[in-house]
C-alpha cells in the first residue's frame, strides 16, 4: 500500500507555487507570457497576504 504523503498548508502551497512561477519566469523572455506569469505571482502573494490577515481576525475572535 501507497503512503499517503504529509498535507500541505495553504501557506506552503501558496509559496510552493509562487517559487515554480518565479523559476518560470527567469526563462521568458519580455511579453505576454511574462506579464500572465507575473500578474499570478501578485495574485499569489495578495492571497499570503489576506490569508494572513484573516487568520490574525479569526485568532482575536477566538480569544474573545
């Protein structure tokens, strides 16, 4: 029987993802593909960010 493997974080996938398209993007050269590969690297790091902010939220509520 197969393994099952450790379940990542939505921050470790976040991150896992925002490292292979920063990998991808050293290989393109200026463009379209470059700036869609660049616009989902900011989506990455806007969604770590609200992420963030609602697990702060969620903890001060918990607390009250």
């Amino acid at each position: 029987m197969r393994k099952r493997s450790e379940p990542h974080t939505f921050e470790q996938r976040l991150t896992a993802q925002k490292q292979r398209l920063e990998h991808e993007l050293e290989s393109l050269p200026d463009g379209r593909q470059r700036e869609v590969v660049l616009a989902r690297i900011d989506q990455l790091q806007t969604a770590a960010e609200m992420h963030g902010f609602l697990m702060l939220r969620g903890d001060a509520a918990a607390s009250r």
